[in-house]
C-alpha cells in the first residue's frame, strides 16, 4: 500500500499483478508525510533504493521502530556490497504495523476510517485470472518444472471460499477503486496516471519477480480444462468487473 498524501492518491497492491513493481514507482513520487509500507524482500528494497524511490514510512506504529529498520536497512546494503548477505527475507522491519503491504480495503477502513477510502482516489491493478492465476503457482511452487507438484499448486490456489484479492477490490462486497490499471497495458495506463496527477511513473517502472516462471506460454495453454473452468467460477466476479474473456 501506497498513500501518496498532496495527491489524495491511495494504491491498493494486489498479489501478482505487478504491484510491487507500480509501487516502487510510485514510492518515487514519495515524501515524508506519505505512507510507504516495505516490502518483505531485501532484493525489492534494493530495487526500490537504486531507483530512488523513497524509503518506507510512517508505516510503523513505533516511530522508533522505523528508525531502527532505517539504520538496519544501511547496515545491509553494506553487508550486501560486500557479498556477505544472501538474497532473501529482509529482517529489518519488525515492530507492529499501522498497515502491510498487501493491505485489504477492510484493513485499511480498520487503521484509517472509511473515509479514507471515500475522500481519496483509490487506484489497484488487476490481470486476466488465469495468467494470476498460473504466475500465483509458479511464486509459491518449489519444484520448478515438476507438472505434478505445479498442479498440486493449482488445486490448491483453487480451493478457496472467495476469489483471490476480492478483499483488496471490494469492500462490504463494493468495489472501492476509482481507477483499475489493467497488468496487460501497464505502461499505457500508468501514463493516464502520472498526467492526471502529475507524477512519474513509467521511467520508474522496474521488473520485479519476473525470473520464477518457467514456462512462458499463455496461461490459457498452460492450464487444463477442468482448471480453466474452476478458475472461471472461482473468479467470475473479475470476469464480469473487469470485462476478461474465458
């Protein structure tokens, strides 16, 4: 999550959409009166640190506690530049949150009010179910290539109650974004952004997580039939809101 507080401009970051791509870009639109939530990845930091995004702010309930991650985070890109720290988790933010990254709407009503979902312009991306759906499996497999443990993946990212993020695109069952970027035409419309609210996005813009898929064909010939089908039920409500085809 991303509050960028002069532009009454809320991201809402939604799972393997290239949220944490668009919110590297917009963390370099950051103040210090903004709120920037970290990430959980050392390497996502240092993306975000190369390209001048601002670092993560007022994210903390304890300000001491962001200061304190502040100084851990420099004390590891020292450790990093000298080849001493492996990529991984990043252990420099602890304390309790104000809200995480991934923050639901409802989460984010419960820190800040309804209104802050009302007062301010509240943007999230979306992506045809199906490629979220495979590039989802691909992240959390650990057997890269075998097909039987990537569809024991599947089944289980299909077994669920509610689709995927329909608590970061709805709540009280509304859909609270005024603005849905569309992962299949970023740049395009992330262009529309930045000139509507005068900010730099697109040159900003780095590739993150892009390496765990293997096979890069489309998710629609990746998956079976009988996956297709619980996918589309599954997730129908995205179907219809975001006007995606089967």
């Amino acid at each position: 999550m991303i509050y960028l507080k002069d532009r009454k401009l809320l991201f809402i970051k939604t799972g393997k959409t290239a949220g944490t791509s668009i919110e590297i870009a917009l963390s370099c639109n950051a103040g210090r009166d903004d709120i920037v939530t970290p990430f959980g990845s050392f390497a996502d930091e240092l993306k975000r640190d190369e390209v001048g995004g601002h670092f993560p702010v007022n994210w903390a309930v304890n300000p001491e506690d962001e200061a304190l991650a502040c100084d851990k985070f420099r004390a590891l890109k020292t450790f990093n530049k000298a080849g001493r720290l492996p990529d991984g988790k990043i252990e420099a933010f602890r304390g309790e949150r104000v809200v995480r990254s991934h923050a639901r709407a409802d989460e984010i009503v419960d820190a800040f009010g309804i209104s802050f979902l009302e007062d301010n312009h509240v943007v999230s991306v979306c992506r045809h179910p199906y490629d979220r759906l495979v590039s989802g499996a691909y992240f959390r497999d650990d057997a890269h290539g075998d097909d039987a443990s990537f569809r024991q993946t599947i089944a289980k990212l299909l077994d669920r109650k509610k689709p995927q993020g329909y608590g970061h695109y709805y709540y009280n069952d509304t859909l609270v974004a005024d603005t849905i970027l569309r992962y299949e035409h970023l740049e395009e419309d992330l262009s529309a952004l930045e000139s509507r609210f005068d900010l730099q996005l697109v040159e900003n813009l780095p590739r993150t997580k892009h390496t765990y898929r293997t096979d890069r064909r489309p998710a629609a010939e990746i998956l079976t039939s009988a996956e297709k089908d619980r996918c589309y039920e599954l997730h129908k409500v995205f179907f219809e809101a975001f006007d995606y085809e089967r």
